[in-house]
C-alpha cells in the first residue's frame, strides 16, 4: 500500500479529513453544544488538511495499489477545496441559525463532500472517481433540502436528486463503455493506450457519455436544468458550495481523467463537444441572467457562463489550457463564496431581501457591504486587476495560442454582455433609493468570510503570477 513513510504522510490530508468525520459525529452524539462547537472545528479541520497540502505540494507519489495520486496538481485542489470549504462554515455559522436549521450534521456533510472531492482530485482509476463524485453528491442533494421547514428547499433536493442520478447513469456507462474496450480501469493504462483506443468506437462513445455525465456536474449547457430553482431553494451558503469548489472537484476530474486528450493530436477528437458546450453555455448563461429579478437566480444563470469560459481552457487541450482553468477556479471560488456570503447576510427571513431591487439604496445604508458587492461583482464581470480579469485573460489567451480565436472573441462578447447585469446591482446600490429599507443581518463570522474572500479575489489581481507559477510547475 505505501513503499515508503513519505507516502503515508503524502494522504495526510485526507487522513486529517476523514479523522475530522468521524470525531465530529461523536461531538454530534456525545456533545451537548455540538452546534456551537462543530462550525469552528471545522474549519480547523479544513485549514489544517488545506494547508498541509500546500506545504507538501512538490511531493508527489501515487499511492493506495495505484488508485490515488498526491502533490502537485493534486494538491493545489486540495487546498482550494479545504479553503473554500472553510469559508463556506464561516458564512454559515449565523446563517444556520438564522433559519433555525442549525443541526450538527450540516457540517459533517459538507466534510464528506470535501472527502468526496479530494478522491476526485487525485484520482488514478476510474472507480476512485466514481467512488468520489458519489460521496460528493449524496452529502449535496442532502444539503440542498437541509432547511427541512422550506418546500423550495424540499423541492430543490429532490430535483438535484433525480437529475444528478441521470447524469451518474452517464456516467456509470460510459465507464462500463471505456472498461470494456480498454480492459483497465487505470487512467495510465487508459491514457499510454489512447492513440490506439482512440480508433475504437465504443471507447469514443464511453469517453463521450463520461463527458455528458460531468457536464451536467459542471451546469454546462444544455445540461443545466437543475441550476436555477436548486440555487434559488437551497440554503445560500450552500448554493455557494454547490457553484464553487463543488464546480472545481468536477473539473478537477475532468482534468485527472482526460490527461491524453490534452496532449498533442487527440486533442481534436473531442474538441467540437468542448466548443459547443463553451459557446451555448457562455451566450446563454450571460444572456438570460439579464432577465432575472432574484439575485440567486442571476448568479446561477451566471454561473452556467462561468462553466462555458472554463470549457474554453479545455477546448484549447494545451498545458497552458489547463493551468488558465485551474486559476479561474480558483479566483471563480473565492468571487462566487463572496457574492452568496453578502447574499446570506442581506437575506431577511422567509427568503425576504432576494430580489435584485432590494439591493436598492444599501450603498447608503450599508457602504461597506456595499463596497465589497461592487468588488465582487466588478470581478465577476472580468474587469481589471481583479482576479476575475485575469482568469478569463489566460483561458483566452490559451484558446488563441491553440488556434481558437473564434472561441475567445464569442468569449469576450459574452464577457461584454455579462457585463450589464453585475453592474445594474452596482448601480441599485449607489444611484437608486429603495421603497422599502433592508436591514442586512449582523453577522461577525459571516463578514470575516466576506472579507478574506474579497482579499484573495484583490490579491488574485494584483499578483497573478504567484498562483500561476504554482500551477504550472505541476502541470
């Protein structure tokens, strides 16, 4: 299982994770004042296993009989996953309560995901990925109808069920498909024999249903039915969770599974799938978000645009495609964590404050949550030299590089749109008075969620290189 000690000590951070699990079911069974303990311990947790995989990035190995992979790329997911997981229980501790849906399990189960997620990440078979998206999704259709009081919630769980076990039948085929033809279900095995797969019919048609199933993970058109009404029912913070580092884990598999396609001529078998999912999902998600009156209903539609100009640095099926995706995930994370956070703090009771109206007038109320909105939503937009600029700048540039100009300037139209309606809410705050006043909630572990989120979306822009230089080392 590990030829060394090094290579127990490179699983540390799912170690840390699943230990996490299980210690807080006992605070959960045996502590009377698990829902003040569990949020904090949590996020120990997740900085602890984060951190850890930052600090052992550059050591790499492949362990547990060649069905899991550590350090590098791997790693830096990892540390995505476990930090934004921790912002999401930063945001979550008054929210949680202000619902009066403060159960213990909520925070396990958002550990689980990241459990979940990290099998994912670092995925060497398909089973492991398999075995990952599976936890992930459970803990999610379970969190999506968490505030058990809400019929939109209730709703919104059994159609995030329904439709992601069809996705999963996508996927389970098209794995059974890609077993059948290569004999393995080893990515090295599957990708040393690619060139000769490749001529086989049913391995293309497996690889393409492994794709249809993620494609609706990731909320790419056409497979983005469930978006809106599960973003709109859930609770906020996990619809953060579901849009950021849920998104993240399902690239972070696409990527570790499809590593041949990103290499010289295979490229082109799947690249007309990947363009056309990046183009649909771009121009539709930016086109019909301007008709929304719900501000989550908006970030959801937006949400589907992301998924397109992340597609664009997989279409381009270069390294330099690659490292530009990973560091949209990571600035889209931290944007996204902070726009649903200001969300759960405006949001009265009842779903009150939802409307993209009731923003009206809060630069004047309410001038420093207002000015991190307008950072956030600038970010979003793509403007400089915020983090969000700079994601879109190196998934373009790749697709120009590899011959894809078109797909950057439908890209950058996209962008051009999107802009109106992440600037409509700026503009409700500053130059329109509201009809009625919204008092947003106080919420001291809330704001630092906020705040460090809206940092590292700065500190993304200012200093691209650093992230970039991180990823590309391991690529």
């Amino acid at each position: 299982m590990f030829n060394n000690i090094q290579e127990f000590y490179n699983i540390i951070p799912l170690v840390i994770i699943g230990s996490g699990i299980v210690l807080s079911v006992f605070i959960e069974i045996y502590s009377q004042k698990s829902e003040s303990i569990l949020p904090w311990f949590s996020i120990l947790i997740f900085l602890s296993a984060g951190f850890y995989s930052l600090l052992t990035v550059s050591q790499q190995s492949i362990v547990l009989q060649d069905m899991l992979a550590t350090g590098g790329r791997t790693n830096i997911f990892f540390f995505l996953f476990n930090i934004g997981a921790a912002l999401v229980c930063l945001l979550s501790v008054d929210y949680v309560k202000k619902y009066g849906m403060n159960y213990g399990e909520y925070y396990i189960l958002i550990q689980s995901s990241v459990l979940g997620m990290m099998f994912m990440a670092g995925a060497k078979s398909l089973f492991m990925i398999f075995l990952g998206l599976e936890i992930m999704s459970v803990c999610f259709y379970v969190l999506a109808g968490v505030n058990r009081k809400k019929e939109k919630a209730i709703e919104a769980s059994l159609k995030y069920f329904l439709l992601g076990a069809f996705a999963t039948g996508f996927l389970v085929y098209g794995i059974a498909l890609i077993y059948g033809s290569a004999h393995s279900t080893s990515i090295d095995v599957i990708t040393a024999g690619f060139p000769v797969l490749s001529t086989n019919i049913v391995f293309l048609v497996g690889i393409l249903l492994f794709l249809i199933g993620f494609s609706f993970k990731i909320a790419a058109f056409p497979f983005h039915m469930w978006v809106p009404d599960v973003y709109q029912g859930a609770p906020t913070t996990v619809s953060g969770l579901f849009s950021t580092i849920g998104k993240a884990a399902a690239f972070s598999a696409i990527i570790a599974t499809l590593t041949a396609l990103f290499s010289g001529e295979n490229q082109s078998l799947f690249l007309p799938y990947l363009s056309v999912l990046a183009v649909f999902s771009m121009l539709f998600g930016s086109i019909v978000a301007i008709a929304q009156s719900d501000i989550k209903r908006m970030l959801a539609y937006s949400s589907i645009a992301h998924a397109g100009y992340i597609l664009i640095g997989l279409a381009a099926g270069t390294s330099t495609g690659i490292a530009g995706v990973i560091f949209y995930l990571t600035a889209y994370t931290f944007m996204n964590l902070a726009a649903f956070g200001i969300i759960s703090i405006v949001e009265g009771e009842n779903d009150a404050n939802l409307s993209i109206d009731s923003y009206a007038g809060l630069g004047s109320r309410k001038p420093f949550l207002a000015a991190l909105l307008s950072i956030v939503m600038f970010a979003l937009a793509g403007i400089p030299p915020l983090a969000g600029f700079f994601g879109k700048y190196y998934v373009f540039i790749a697709a120009i590089k590899s011959g894809l100009t078109w797909l950057a300037i439908v890209g950058i139209i996209s962008s051009v749109i999107s802009v109106y309606f992440y600037l409509r809410i700026v503009v409700l705050m500053y130059f329109k008075e509201g009809e009625q006043e919204t008092i947003p909630a106080k919420s001291f572990s809330g704001m630092l969620g906020i705040i460090i989120s809206v940092l590292l979306v700065i500190l993304l822009g200012i200093f691209p290189g650093t992230l970039l230089d991180l990823i590309t080392s391991y690529l």
